[in-house]
C-alpha cells in the first residue's frame, strides 16, 4: 500500500496532518524524535493498526539517515517535510548547538530527506509538502536562525516545485503564528505575535486544498495573508527596528 510519510508528526501542524490524511483513506509513516509523544499521536487516528511510527533526530546526519533506511520498502507516494523548531533569544547569548541544529533540522534535513526520496515520489508521480513559514520572507531579530533556515527552505522549495512541475506536484507552505507548541521549544512566551494566529487545522487544509489544485505556494487564511501583504509592502529599514523592540527578550 502506498503511505505518505510525515517528518515532526508528533505534535502541532504533524499531527493535524496525520488526522486530515488518515481521513482521506491514506496510509501514513509518522516520524518524530519523542517516541512518547508520537504514539499520542497514533492514539488520536481511527486505525492506528494500518501506521508506522519511526523515531529519528533530524538534527543529525545519522538520523536522516537512519530514517531513510527504515523506509527504504515502503512504497512512497508523498513527503510531508514538517519537523522543525527554533530559537527565541539573542544570538550572542545562545548557544551555538542549538543555533546550528535549528538550520540542520528545518533546512539541511528536509534537502537530504527529499533528495533521497525524490526517485520513488517521481516514479509515484507523488507530492512533497514543505512546511516554512512567513518568518521565511523577513529577517527576524531575536530569532534569526529560524528565519534563515525557513527563508532557505523556501526558496529550495519554490525552485524545486518549478524543476519537477509535471511530474511531483509540490506545495511550500508558509502559516504565520498559529498554537501548535512552537513557543514552548523556542522559548518565545505568550503574546508576541498573537494577533495574526490561526488554527492548525485551517493551515493544513489549506496546504491540501492547494495540493489538490496540482502544487503552489500557499499562505492559509485570511488573517496569515494580511501579514504577508504588510511583510510586502512595509520598507525593511522600517520594519527591523519594530520587530526588534517587539521580540527582545
């Protein structure tokens, strides 16, 4: 049977789009670095019997390899790169590790992983979803690794959907703030950002609704498109400062 693998299924926009999936009748490779917290999630689909959950740090060169090597029978008709996280705080006073393992995850993990996987997406004429975000389109002080590593995933996957147009539909996916658990490992607290959140089911039925359409570039809901218009139209001389007195830690 043909499964669709999901990277940081264990949690937020993942496990959304493990629920959504499941329903479409779609058999499903959960991946996630907390075991524990992956099986909640396979406790929350109808027919948990019919998945695999596969554990794996992305951070790591050998645990992208080690997932690709657990896959490597599985009949794969779409990749949904997910997993990712970041650091709130300024770079001067964080850690380097933490810094470099932000863009290995969400950047330099989702390039090994689809570059691995492409020959069975293509022979499947399958799909990639890569999940960025709008921090993607705007330097961020105070988080400005995971600006870098999701304006670099965009870019890739913007220029991916254009090379493989008519063989493996491709979706980049770009939400503004929504409650998915992002703040509790970054570090960010409660408020910044708030106004322009949206619900996690609403992205992801929008990245899909977008798949459908046969790939794009995708920013879900009205109240996310409203700050990518202001990302567009404001000048970056003028925005830097604001977003640096708003995120100071």
């Amino acid at each position: 049977m043909k499964s669709i693998l999901i990277t940081g299924a264990s949690g937020g926009f993942g496990c959304e789009f493990a629920c959504q999936l499941e329903a479409e009748g779609h058999r499903l490779l959960l991946h996630g670095r907390d075991l524990a917290r992956l099986k909640l999630t396979l406790g929350r689909l109808f027919h948990p019997e019919r998945h695999r959950c596969l554990q794996a740090d992305l951070s790591t060169p050998e645990g992208v390899e080690h997932l690709c090597a657990a896959i490597k029978d599985e009949e794969l008709v779409g990749l949904i790169n997910n997993a990712g996280f970041g650091v709130w705080g300024s770079f001067e006073r964080t850690e380097s590790v933490p810094q470099i393992d932000v863009l290995r995850t969400d950047l330099v993990a989702p390039v090994e992983l689809t570059h691995a996987l492409l020959p069975y997406l293509i022979r499947n004429r399958g799909f990639i979803i890569n999940v960025s975000s709008l921090a993607g389109e705007t330097p961020l002080p105070h988080m400005s690794t995971y600006a870098a590593a999701k304006a670099g995933l965009t870019f890739w996957s913007e220029a991916l959907r254009s090379e493989l147009a008519g063989r493996v539909r491709v979706v980049t996916l770009a939400p503004g703030p929504s409650p998915t658990g992002f703040r509790d490992v970054s570090g960010m607290p409660m408020g910044k950002g708030n106004t322009f959140r949206a619900p996690a089911r609403l992205v992801v039925r929008a990245s899909l609704h977008t798949l459908e359409k046969g790939g794009g570039y995708c920013v879900p809901g009205m109240r996310h498109r409203m700050l990518w218009l202001l990302q567009k139209s404001v000048p970056r001389w003028l925005v830097l400062p604001i977003m640096e007195r708003h995120l100071r830690p």
